[in-house]
C-alpha cells in the first residue's frame, strides 16, 4: 500500500513537496491555517484543509493518525514548529519531517523527537519528497505521462545477481537503460549477464506505480 503525506505548512517549500508528491500520483494532506494559501494547494494535493494544525482537537479532526508521514514545512514560528511536530509524533505518525531555520531550532526538533530534520532551499523540496517516498531514490523526473526516469541504489536482493537472473522486466514491469559504478563511466542498455553490484546506482524507466511497487517489494531502505 501506497504512502499517505501530510504537508503542513503552504510556503513555496511546502508547496513544492506537494507538488512532487502528487505528480507521484500519492495521497497528500495539505494544511495551512490561511485559506488563500490552501486555495492555491487545492489545485494540487488530494486533500487540502485551512486549520490552525497548533490545535491537537482540530488535527484529531482531520483524521491526521491515518496518514504515514508528515512534514512541517513551518520555518519562521518556531514556536508553532516545535509543537506541531510534538502533536503529530503523540498521534503515532510513523516519520515526521520538520524544517528548520537554524541549526539550534534543528536541534530541539531532535530532541523533541523529529525522525528528520532539514534546513532546506526551495528547491530542496522535490529532493525531499523523493527521499520521502523511496530513501534510495537519488533522482526521478517525468518523461511523458505517468513514464518517469528514477535512479536508485540497487537493493540487496540484486546483489551478485545478472539482469537476466533478476527478469527485472518480466517481473517488475522496468526497463533498466544504464548503470552508474562509483567513478567508472556510465554502462547503458547492460547485457543480460551484466551482475549487479552493491554500491550500483540503477537508471530505469517505468510508470511511477511500478517504481514504488518495486521498492515496498523489495523493502528498499
């Protein structure tokens, strides 16, 4: 089953992680207490709800104890920051993600019990929703449609193991095109007998569906 999100929090680094998500076609919450942003989020994320997400009976509304992992895209109100991120761990949200503005505010979101703590740029937000969704996802952007391009660490099934052993393409519906190795060039379009290495970066091209598929199969961490 597929990763549900909630962002909270609809700067342009919220946004931009929304945005990712969703053209990953995931389930995404959006929340931010003023509507005109929520307007803008509307056109984006499955969901979006204008709440004040510092008020533990209006989260517990949304139903946010139903959602895998959540983001506090919050940066300026350290205050609300800090006690967002206390509600939703004390809703049992398996990771919560926090942004912070200075590496003391990082720390107390630590302490506080934050899974992960990021003092981005903008456009670290697609970076981010891509770690989100698979650890191991190093890039991934669209070709056409819902066709993307992704590159991943290849996972320790695949150890020592050819492409044809793996049928990659029969059994996961992707096409691997290439393969990074460290500092050595880039092998595209490898051979069947072509053996998977432990620190290979795969190329592959597939519907996003199947890219996710593959990694809850796989348990790529």
């Amino acid at each position: 089953m597929a990763l549900k999100f909630i962002i909270i929090g609809m700067g342009e680094f919220g946004l931009s992680i929304c945005k990712q998500l969703a053209e990953l076609h995931l389930e995404v919450l959006a929340i931010d207490r003023e509507p005109e942003k929520i307007q803008i989020a509307q056109s984006i994320a499955t969901n979006a709800v204008a709440v004040d997400a510092t008020d533990e009976n209006a989260l517990k509304a949304i139903g946010v104890n139903k959602y895998d992992v959540a983001v506090v895209a919050i940066g300026t109100d350290l205050e609300a920051s800090v006690l967002i991120t206390l509600l939703l761990k004390q809703f049992g949200i398996k990771k919560v993600v926090a942004k912070a503005v200075t590496e003391l505010h990082k720390k107390v979101l630590l302490k506080i019990g934050a899974d992960m703590v990021v003092l981005p740029e903008v456009e670290g937000g697609k970076r981010l929703a891509n770690s989100l969704v698979g650890p191991n996802i190093l890039d991934s952007f669209e070709l056409s449609g819902d066709i993307r391009y992704v590159e991943f660490k290849s996972p320790k099934s695949f150890f020592e193991k050819t492409i044809s052993e793996l049928k990659i393409r029969n059994v996961y519906n992707l096409n691997i095109i290439g393969i990074k190795r460290g500092d050595e060039k880039v092998e595209f379009v490898p051979a069947g007998d072509t053996v998977i290495k432990e620190n290979d970066i795969l190329m592959v091209i597939g519907e996003m569906n199947d890219v996710i598929k593959f990694q809850e199969k796989e348990k790529i961490s």
